[in-house]
C-alpha cells in the first residue's frame, strides 16, 4: 500500500458497503472546506494520525474469511496516486471495494473506477450553491461529471447529500432532485448531518434533529423517477 496515507481504520462494518461486512480505510487529504465536515482531521496529508500503510494491509490478511469488502472512504480518496495499486492489493486477497467520493477529480475516479466494485458519490449540492458549501469553485460540475461517469459504468453506486438545513434549505434540495434526476440518477440518499467531529461548533449545535415529515414527498413530486430515501 505504498503511497497511500491513511488517518484511519473502522474495523468493522455493516453500513458503508451494502450488503456486506467491510473494513473501512480512511485516505488523509480533501482540498474542499465544507462547514459541516465530520473528518477535519483527514484534510492535511501527512497530518496527526497518519497510519503505516504497510501494517494495514497485513492486517487486512489477518481479516480474510471475516471481512467481505474493504472501503476506501475520507477524505478524498482519488487525490492520492496510490490509491489505484491498493485497490489492485485488496482485491488480490480476496475483498471487494468500495470507494466513497465527492467526484472533485472525474479523471482519478474515471482511473480507478475498474477496480472498484461500489461507489458512495457525496453530492453536496445543486450546481448553483457548490462554490458556497466547499468553498472551491468548480467542484459542481466535477461532482457532475463524476456522476456521468458511474452512469456510464457498470458499477453499482449511490448518490448521496449530507443536509444541514443552515447551509441548504428545502428550495436547494427541490433543486438538486431535479438536477440528478435530469442527469439520470435513479437512486438518492439523503443523510442527517452528524455533529460528531464537526469543527464549527455553530453548525453543530443546530443541525437535523429530524427531518420534515413531507421533505421526501415533496422532493418526489419534484423528481418522480428518482428513488429518495432518507438515512439518520
């Protein structure tokens, strides 16, 4: 696993690869600034908490026959360059992969797409309020040009939109269903903002404590073809 800096192991799963028990790995790095991140400490490579690459790999042979899937998740997975020879690594033991992105590289992603056997796509927003939640410009039509990519792909995936609603209101979400449902997305996750490890301390005290009984019927009558779930 040489080349790929690691903040982070869950040992265990049962929620981050569908159907399936998984390991999950979190990669160190993420140039984006989203406000309500639960991973702050995942955004400088080389920072507190790196792990040996080496020694997770051998722990993840000890983990065969226990384990059915290995996560990649973050941080931004696809900025590392070694992220491609590590999913090569862990598909040679036996695990099948699973990645979660925010899309902001569509080139990494289209490169480590076949080797991945599911994908978690963060879709943090509509278009027009991208800028404003990453504080990046330019990372809606990366999301979207990911997207594209796993709509042309075999690989089984899941859009999904973390929501405060303190940085996107119900008018943003109506969007953003309407924006994947014309992309051609068929299935979105809508989840609760965690406060737990979130650095603005504003943000986390006023996130979702539940969501609004009609959000998911009236995102429906917004995207009929799109399938939306919420998850807490």
């Amino acid at each position: 696993m040489d080349g790929l800096t690691i903040g982070g192991v869950t040992p265990l799963s049962s929620l981050d690869f569908p159907d399936a028990l998984a390991a999950v790995i979190y990669c160190q790095g993420c140039p984006w600034g989203c406000p309500y991140c639960h991973n702050e400490a995942l955004r400088k490579i080389g920072g507190e908490g790196a792990r040996d690459a080496a020694s997770v790999l051998s722990w993840l042979e000890s983990r065969r026959g226990l384990l059915d899937a290995v996560v990649f998740s973050g941080g931004e997975p696809t900025l590392q360059e070694g992220l491609a020879a590590t999913l090569v690594a862990v598909r040679e033991l036996g695990f099948r992969t699973g990645l979660h992105t925010t899309g902001m590289f569509p080139d990494a992603l289209a490169d480590v797409l076949p080797l991945c056997d599911w994908v978690g796509l963060d879709v943090k927003a509509p278009r027009a309020a991208y800028d404003r939640i990453t504080g990046r410009a330019g990372g809606g039509e990366a999301a979207f040009s990911s997207l594209a990519l796993l709509l042309g792909s075999a690989i089984p995936f899941e859009a999904r939109t973390t929501w405060h609603p303190g940085l996107l209101d119900t008018d943003e979400l109506v969007a953003l269903a309407r924006e994947l449902a014309a992309a051609g997305a068929d299935r979105w996750v809508i989840q609760a903002f965690r406060p737990d490890g979130c650095a603005d301390e504003t943000l986390a005290a006023a996130g979702v404590t539940a969501f609004p009984p009609d959000l998911v019927s009236r995102l429906q009558a917004a995207a009929p073809r799109l399938t939306i779930t919420t998850r807490s």
